[in-house]
C-alpha cells in the first residue's frame, strides 16, 4: 500500500520492507543522472543450508502478489520510470480488487491503496478522479462493517476531505472531518490517528479551491487549531502543544494579523525554552568573572543575541528543531515588519547558527516523527515540512530582506541576495529530492517555490541597486528578472513589482514622467477587488496582474511623491513676482486631497503596513502639513522610525528634510543634521576595498576580491542627487558664517556632483530608455489597459 505524502501512518502493516543487510546498494547523484545499483558478489549458498526443499515453497497467491507490485515498484517521481511504474501499479491493485473470495483486510487494503494511487497520478487525469470515488467509498464500508479496521476509517476520511475539497465542496469535507472528530474518535484511540484527523480538520478550512492552491485560514483554523491544543493538553502530549503554538503563530501571519502575532510567537517561543533574562544559569552557563558581577537582568533581546551559539546547538529532538526553525523565520518576519532591529539580528544570528550546525540533516524529504512516549508502544505522527533545501534558500532570502541598511562597502542586504541567488540556481540545476511517494505536482511545487525566490532575490538586487545608485547594475537585473518570470511563467504574478521597480529607477534617474506613469501602472496591476485572477495562469498576455496592498501603497505613495517634487521644482525655477499663489494653492489642495482623501488617500493606505510604509506617509504629512510644527512632528516620528528598522536610505532623506526646517532658525542644528545626511548619503556608494598587490595575491592566494565594476555612473559617490542638494545648503550656511574659502571647496565638490546627477539623467549607459519601453515590458503591456 502507498503512503501519500501527507496522511500519517496507520496500524496496518508496513508498505514496504527495508532492507537492512550491506548486501545492495545504490546511489543517486545530484546531476540528474539514473542511479546504478550495485550489486555485491553472491555468496555460495545451498537449499540445504537454508533447510527449505521445493515441495516446501508454496506459490504465492495472486491477490497477494498483485497488491504487493505496487511496493516493489515504487520509484520517486524524479526517476525516469517513475510513470511507467505508476501506472503498473495502478493496473494491478485495480486487478486485485476484481477478484473473488478476498479476505475483508486484503480487499480494503486494495481499495485503499487505489484512492492513494489516484492522488499519486493526479485526479485531473481522466477518469481519475471518479475510480478514486469509487474506491474510497467501498473502501470505507468495508471498514466500518469490521471493528478491526478501524483505524482505516481515519485515513479513509482524510482521503475524502481532500477528494472533496478538489471538488470545491469545502463544507462537505468540514463537516465530515467534524464527526469523524467527535462521534467516532476517542481517547482510547492511538494518538497519531487523533491528531492526523484534527491537522486535516485544520487544513480544511485553508484550502481555496483547486488541488495544490494556496488558500487564506480564517477564524476557523484558530478555531480548530485551540481544539487540538486542548486535546494535547488533555493527554499530556508536550510536543503536539509545541505543534499548535507554531500553526497558531504560522496562521496569524498568514491572515495578517499583526496585533496578535506578537502574543502567539511569545508563547511558542516559551514553549521553546527561548532565553531571556530569567533563563536558568544551568541551561546557558556564564564564565566564574560573570558569576561575581551584580547587575540588572539583560533585555531578552540581548540574552538571545549573547546565548546565540549556546541556544542554537543545544540537544534537542528533531522535531522541536523543526519548530525552532519555523518560530524563528516567523519571528524574524514579523520583527522586520514593525522594525525592530535588535529583535531581528537577535533571530537571524540563532537561525544561522542553526543552519549552520547541521540542524536540517534531520528532515529527510521533508518531513519529521512526533514520538509518543509512554508504557504501551505507538505509531509516531509523521508531519510534513518544507523541504531543507527550500529552508536553507529562504534563510538567504530572509536575511536579505531582513538587512536594510544598504550603506557600507558591501552591505549584507547585497551579499546575502547574491550568495542566494547562486545558492537557488544551483538548487535548480539539481535534481529535486523527494519522497518515493511524492507525486509529480510536488515535483513541481518543489521548483516553483525556487523559482518564485529566485524573482525574490533578483527583486532585492534590483531594489539595494537603486538605493546605492548603481543604476546599471539595477538595469541588468531587471532585464534578468522579467526573462525570469516569462520563462517560469510568473510574469502575472510578478508584473506589479517588475513595474513598481523600473518606476524608482526612472525616478532616480530624474525622469518624472515616466516614474509617475509607471507608478499607476504599478497601482493599477495591485490593485485591489473582489475578483483578482489568482495568477496561475500566468502566460496569459491579457491578465491583470496579482492583487498585493503593500506594493499598491508603495506605488501611489511614490506617485505623490513625484508630483510634490515637481510641484516644489517647478516654483523654484521662478522667480518670486512669477509665481501664481492661487494656482500654486490650488495644486497643493488637490496633492493634500489625494494623500488624506477618506481611506483611500495614499495616507491611510500606507499607514498599517508596517515601519517603512508608516515612515513614508509621515514624510508625505509633514511634505503637505500647513503648521511649521506640524510637519517637524511627522518628520520626528519617520526618523524615528527609520532609525528604529535601520533604513538608512530612507533616514538619510528624513535628516535632510529635518535640516532644512532649521536653515533659518538654528544654522548649528541644521549643519549637524546635513553632516549626518551627507555621510549616510556617500555611504551609499562606498566601493569594496580592492584586493593588495601581494606576492600571494598575484598567485592567486590570500587578499579579498572585489567586486567594482568599470563604468558606473555615480562613481562611488553614492546618493549624488541627495548629495548636491545638500552640499548646496552647506555652502549657503558657510557664506552665511563668513567661512568664505570652505564655502568654495564645498563648490568645488558640488560641481562634480552635478556633472555625476547629468550622467544618470542622461543615461548613457542606457539602452533603449532603460530597457523598459521595448517589447514585452509591464509597461507596454498592461499601460493599454490603464489609459482604458
């Protein structure tokens, strides 16, 4: 009988014998080549040895023999005769259910193991989906008119919730896996029977419809999620308690709600033995000079951060590594979405210590054993996880997301990006290791989450490129990126994203039309409704993108901010009796309108999406507030904010907005915060250090490679726009002071700046407008139907 990949085992006997002698061998290499068996010289041995003659060997019965070749065929789904296999073992346990006198064991074993190979196949097959019906129906009356196959009436029911909710019938799997909950199971049952049918209880109220779809949890998994808690209260079952902290933690994430994540990951972080500041000295010991001193307990914070190493490579089961890792992804998630960085480095140092030490040796395929300890032996419960090859690309992803400070000569946001993006592209030239009984569709799920975190990655290349003004590098990536998503058919669900980044490049470039036009069309493609293609479909010319509030927010807020900036541009330019006041008035009315209109102004839509979006709708307050102290408030709480996630691009802006508040009034203060703005702004360009001309390094040993490239266009010189405009106050303030000859170096200075900021508007290491304007662009494809 087959095993699906994620039902857990029941009390039946094993789907296949493992051989234990050091008599056969096979290896599989990772370069997608057919593994050779290798067989060992046969010893010499006699029938009479064995003591068996022929009269004794009875011919094995058809049934039997029938049921079995599914065993002895088993191949994963990457082997080459993996369909050829399939469908043998298809045909034959189908043989074994039409013949006659079978034993009610036999016959329920063959009808269930046809359900299982129907799921292996794929129910889109044709015919398919009707025979695993059949089977599973017959298969459960056969069970329930024999008490001693009970317990296939728990995993037949899972079959069938998962037959229906491919069906699109979500409530009738609900309900069944209901009664199968509360009038067939009880606490005299073996634990992994009870907590399979309450994980798939679970699982029902997430599925959106579709086999493999991704479905939102609702209210109802919270739900069903406490009931399992409480059962494992009940029975004393410590690690299934672990289980439902982390599924209530992962749940909450997934809804996005972020006012309660914070409680559900502090509960399975104490359930996890977390340290802190009232951790025991006998589990993380300190050194006899620490034991003497006397002072106040450390931020939990900090104790992770210290206890990195310690905590990290403490023995613990398989399992509960498992659930460290998933609280610490989760962890470092929401921490990075409310800015808090010390919270952030604290995990990310642990997580890596994890990674590092070996901690995903144990997962297999993909999947972990939850023992049952106590005086009468039991099945374990057999949980599905991501594949340790997912979890290690996702931590490079996780980290590069996590690191947004892009100042320094190679900031980890970058390094980690890149070290990922090779890591992935290596996972894809592999092949996938999965289970002998995962089906194709894990195949494919397995390379589309890679491929979907190779986009990822190439997106936060693309993003710190922009941000350090290494507008050639953030050129080639989106030309990477958007042959990417049209080879892996992901273009749809990427088109938003690929829009909203070519729309910063143009607005770094200084190009405000084109920013603002792919702004919308940014805005536009994210938008939000009550039926948004779910992007499977992805090579369809005429989809409209994927809805996602957060890249909608960050679109309209750009949008604003172009036209702000064009606005203030555009009267600085004139002269003081050329300016129209009223008309001037009249615009800044229709920018306030749009930023604070009701919920739908780019204020309010900023606002609850996390620190950096929240410090981009204080800026767009403070840029259109009418009260001088008004607007130096807003711009407090963005640097705060800023400061507190680490976004040094965004808080070099910030201080230099703040610095022009005091131009008038505290030249002191405002020199200060222009200094600060300057050196954060040339940090954006700072250079790897090139490698020494050594003996050793001209050998080809020792010295640092470096990673500059010839042609860029700020010439290290960082945030060149920002740079001048604060270079051009500074010097205002030196005349203002009679600092005459500092005044003319900062000239001297700026005038370079200046023929840097002409570089990058020209565009000269562009192709045809960026790259952006030619065939296949989100642009070209979905600006038709905006201006529609």
């Amino acid at each position: 009988m087959q095993r699906p990949l994620d039902a857990m085992d029941v009390d039946l006997p094993p789907a296949k014998r493992q051989r234990t002698e050091d008599g056969y061998c096979c290896t599989t290499p990772m370069d997608g080549a057919v593994a050779t068996p290798t067989f060992p010289k046969p010893h010499s041995v006699s029938k009479s040895t064995l003591g068996l003659d022929e009269a004794s060997l009875d011919p094995l019965p058809l049934p039997v023999l029938l049921l079995s070749l599914s065993s002895v065929l088993l191949h994963p789904p990457t082997h080459r005769h993996y369909t050829k296999s399939l469908y043998m073992s298809f045909l034959s346990t189908l043989k074994c259910t039409e013949s006659t006198n079978l034993d009610p064991d036999m016959e329920c074993r063959a009808w269930t193991g046809l359900a299982e190979l129907g799921f292996r196949l794929g129910l889109g097959e044709e015919g398919v989906e009707a025979q695993v019906e059949v089977a599973i129906t017959k298969a459960l009356l056969i069970s329930q008119n024999h008490p001693t196959l009970r317990p296939y009436k728990v995993h037949l029911t899972v079959l069938s919730s998962r037959l229906s909710l491919y069906q699109h019938k979500p409530k009738l799997a609900q309900n069944s896996l209901k009664r199968l909950l509360s009038s067939f199971l009880t606490p005299a049952d073996p634990p992994h029977l009870v907590y399979t049918a309450h994980l798939a209880h679970i699982a029902s109220f997430s599925v959106a419809g579709g086999e493999g779809s991704e479905g939102v949890p609702t209210a109802q998994s919270l739900k069903a999620i406490r009931d399992m808690n409480d059962v494992a209260v009940e029975r004393g079952d410590e690690s299934i308690v672990k289980l439902a902290a982390v599924l209530r933690l992962h749940t909450l994430v997934q809804m996005g709600s972020w006012d309660t994540v914070l409680e559900a990951l502090s509960d399975a972080e104490s359930l996890l033995s977390f340290p802190s500041s009232s951790s025991s000295p006998s589990s993380f010991p300190s050194t006899p000079a620490d034991s003497t001193k006397h002072t106040s307990p450390a931020p939990p914070t900090q104790v992770l951060s210290e206890s990195a190493a310690v905590f990290a490579h403490a023995p613990r089961p398989t399992h509960d590594t498992a659930f460290l890792v998933y609280t610490l992804v989760l962890g470092i998630v929401y921490y990075t979405y409310v800015g808090e960085t010390p919270s952030v480095e604290a995990r990310t140092k642990v997580l890596h210590e994890v990674l590092d030490g070996g901690g995903l040796d144990g997962f297999g395929w993909g999947s972990v054993e939850i023992p049952f300890p106590g005086p009468v032996p039991t099945q374990p419960l057999h949980v599905a996880l991501t594949h340790p090859r997912i979890l290690m690309s996702l931590a490079f992803l996780l980290t590069a997301v996590a690191k947004r400070d892009p100042v320094g000569r190679k900031p980890k946001r970058k390094v980690f990006a890149e070290e990922g993006l090779r890591g992935v592209e290596r996972e894809l030239r592999r092949e996938a290791s999965l289970a002998p009984w995962a089906s194709a569709a894990d195949v494919e799920a397995h390379y589309g989450r890679l491929n979907k975190m190779k986009a990822d990655l190439i997106c936060e290349l693309v993003g710190v490129s922009i941000a350090r003004s290494d507008l050639p590098s953030a050129s080639s990536h989106l030309s990477q990126l958007t042959a990417h998503t049209r080879n892996s058919g992901l273009f749809n669900a990427y088109a938003a994203r690929l829009a909203l980044l070519h729309a910063q490049m143009a607005h770094a470039q200084g190009k405000g039309e084109r920013a603002v036009r792919c702004y919308r069309v940014a805005g536009w493609l994210s938008r939000a409704g009550p039926r948004r293609p779910c992007g499977r479909h992805d090579d369809d010319l005429d989809a409209e993108g994927v809805e996602d509030p957060w890249i909608h927010a960050a679109a309209r807020a750009g949008e604003l901010w172009v036209r702000i900036g064009h606005l203030r541009k555009q009267v600085a330019t004139l002269l003081p009796e050329e300016i129209d006041h009223e008309v001037v008035k009249a615009v800044e009315e229709g920018l306030r309108e749009d930023a604070e209109e009701g919920e739908e102004g780019v204020v309010k839509t900023c606002e609850g999406l996390g620190c950096t979006l929240n410090a981009v709708a204080c800026v767009v307050k403070a840029c259109l507030a009418d009260e001088f102290l008004e607007a130096k408030m807003y711009l407090r709480k963005a640097l705060t904010l800023s400061t507190q996630s680490s976004d040094n691009h965004l808080r070099a802006l910030v201080m230099a907005l703040i610095a022009s508040q005091y131009l008038n009034t505290s030249s002191e203060h405002a020199e200060a915060m222009l200094a600060t703005a300057e050196q954060l702004a040339a940090g954006l360009g700072a250079q790897p250090r090139p490698a020494k001309a050594s003996g050793d390094a001209k050998a080809g040993g020792g010295g640092t490679p470096t990673t500059m490239t010839k042609g860029k266009t700020n010439d290290g010189v960082g945030n060149a726009v920002l740079r001048l405009w604060i270079g051009e106050r500074s010097a205002e303030l030196k005349r203002r002071a009679g600092e005459e000859e500092a005044a003319r170096a900062q000239d001297v200075v700026n005038e370079r700046l200046r023929g840097v900021q002409r570089r990058i508007e020209e565009g000269a290491w562009e192709g045809d407008e960026g790259g952006m304007g030619g065939v296949g662009t989100p642009v070209k494809e979905a600006g038709h139907v905006w201006r529609g």
